[in-house]
C-alpha cells in the first residue's frame, strides 16, 4: 500500500524511484561505498530498506542511536551490529543458510569494531557481497572524541582493504554528511577515494499528483481531481506529506478535515526537529522564522533580528545561512533564500 506510514520494504512498494534504485545498484558496483542524499521525508529510508531486502546487509538507524545519549560509543555500534547480524542469521536460516559469526557470541568490550567489519567481508565472500548501511548518517560525526574520525578511517580500511563489503551512508543534513566525510580533504582519512552519489529529489508535480491517485486506487476511493490538485500544491512533492495526507483522507473521508489533521500531525514532527535544532543554536530558528515570514534576503534577515533585540555579527550570521543550508532547511538562489519544505514553511507561521 503507497498509503502505508511504515518505511516500505520491498521495491514494488516504493512509487516511481527505479532510477534511484539503478543509479544505488550502478554505484556500488563501481565504488565501495555510495551516499544516498536527500532532504527530510523524501523516502531515502523506504529506498534503502527495500534495496537491503534483496541483497544481505544490515541497517544502522545512526539518529535513533544518538537520541539515546546525546552521541555514539564504540560499544553501542558494535552491539547494534550484533543485534542486526543475528536477526539477519535466523532470517537465512529459514533458507537453508547457516553461518557462524565469532563477534556475535562476544561482548561489545571485547571487540573491536575493525574486527567486525573483517568477519562481515569474511561472510560477504560466501554470499556475494554484503552491505552496511547507516541511515542518517551525519550522526556519526558524534562517534567517540574525536568527532568521528576513528570511523572514518574505518571505512577507509573497508574501502581499501574489505573487497566483499560495501558502504551505504544516507543523510538529510547533505551538507554535514559531506563536510563530515571529507573526502576531498587532506585531512580526512577518506582523502582521495570517490563515492557513488544517488540525490532521491521531491516528487515533480504530475508524479505527485500520480501517487495519489494511484494511492487513493489502491484503496478504492474515488477521490476529485480537483482536491488531489489541491493537496499536492500544499504539500509540494515530499511523499512523506503525501502518505499523511492520504492516510488521514482515508479516515476521514473529507479534504479540509484530512488536511487539517495533516497539517497538525506535520506540525507536530516539524516541531521537534526544530526543538533538536534550537540546541544546537536558538538562532537557527529565529532565521528560519524570519525567512518564512518573507525576510529572505542578507540585509532584511539581519535587520528583522536586530528589530526583535537579536543582534547577530555579520560573520556570525553568514555562518548559520551557511550551516542551515549545510542541514538542508533552507536554499539560496540570486540571494534570495528559502525553505526547502514547504510544511516546515507553513508549521514556522503558525
């Protein structure tokens, strides 16, 4: 069902991404590791998890990890792998496979994570590859104390050295996944390699308007195109807006009422990202309200918050424009910036 709030799992669940699905396939063919980019609700998880479903490999949910204390140990990694590896194994058994994993029968202290990664490229070898995929992958720049560079030079081994293992990163905060890796700068221990690059982008119009109808098909309403019209120049083109609001037209069986609920549930999830980002700086929030409010330029940004007792140094100011575009809240054209989302826009008026 396209009206399922769950991540899909299978391919045929997911609308109309078989070129992402190709260009994933394509990169790590080519490269050990590959980067699955794009903005919130966008439907990178859906992708990624439907791709595992069809090949062995196992997922790390690096935001659900850091949620948990505020950052990322060794040892929390390691017993995430375990616990993912092993609900692999009992998954093969039922087809006959078996394998014997010595790290599974370890505690997480005693291992370390290197040792991991080699006994995955040891399995890999028997099954045709394996994959380790780590959704939200910006989170693991909060590894350990040195900002998440043991892992990275992890990865370098397992790019250099582990032919049989493959890499999967995603991340929403396209810019932080970036500056985090570094892979085109010295200092990084990932200098110098070249990763796949698969950008998942909103829905177009027509497409948009195709997966809801086909949505509303599956579930055997016939909806007015006008109000499937309606929907989608509210939501835009992110299908996870989309999947609200036809979840919640199902249940209520009236446009205004199904949008409303899907405005308030948005709100709700719009809320307390924008919580998680106040932190990190109360003024990233100040500017994303600024700039909904139609103070979208560098000298009316600056004059708004000067205006409500906020006085931001110039530099100061150029820097969070750049790291919200970095995390992918906003966008900047001909100096003009805007909200990449267009229900985090309308959450941010109200």
């Amino acid at each position: 069902m396209l009206f399922d709030l769950r991540p899909k799992t299978r391919r045929e669940e997911v609308f109309d991404r078989e070129r992402e699905f190709n260009e994933l396939e394509k990169s790590l063919e080519t490269y050990p590791m590959a980067l699955l980019l794009g903005i919130r609700r966008v439907g990178k998880s859906s992708i990624l998890r439907a791709y595992l479903n069809e090949r062995p490999g196992v997922l790390i949910d690096c935001r659900e990890l850091y949620a948990e204390r505020g950052h990322l140990t060794r040892d929390e990694l390691v017993k995430e792998l375990q616990s993912r590896v092993s609900l692999l194994g009992k998954l093969m058994a039922r087809f006959k496979f078996s394998f014997d994993l010595k790290f599974l029968a370890l505690e997480p202290r005693e291992l370390s994570l290197r040792e991991v990664f080699r006994e995955l490229n040891d399995l890999g070898e028997k099954l045709g590859g394996f994959v380790i995929a780590f959704d939200e992958a910006q989170y693991l720049r909060f590894y350990g104390s040195r900002g998440g560079k043991e892992l990275l030079a992890l990865f370098a081994h397992a790019y250099d050295s582990l032919p049989n293992l493959r890499i999967i990163l995603t991340g929403s905060e396209v810019g932080l996944l970036h500056d985090f890796l570094g892979l085109g700068g010295y200092s990084s221990p990932l200098y110098g390699r070249v990763a796949g690059e698969v950008v998942v982008e909103p829905f177009d119009r027509e497409t948009s308007i195709e997966f809801l109808r086909q949505g509303f098909r599956e579930a055997g309403l016939n909806v007015p195109e006008e109000e499937i019209k309606e929907a989608v120049e509210l939501l835009d083109g992110i299908p996870g807006w989309l999947t609200i609001f036809g979840v919640e037209y199902l249940r209520e069986g009236n446009f205004r009422r199904a949008m409303e609920r899907t405005l308030e549930v948005a709100r709700g999830l719009v809320m307390g990202e924008l919580e998680e980002l106040k932190r990190r700086s109360p003024r990233y929030v100040d500017i994303l309200r600024a700039i909904a409010l139609g103070y979208n330029r560098w000298s009316l940004l600056r004059d708004y918050l000067a205006v409500r007792g906020t006085r931001v140094p110039d530099p100061r100011l150029y820097a969070l424009l750049e790291n919200l575009k970095r995390m992918s809240w906003i966008s900047e054209k001909e100096g003009t910036y805007r909200i990449t989302d267009p229900v985090v826009l309308t959450a941010l008026k109200g």
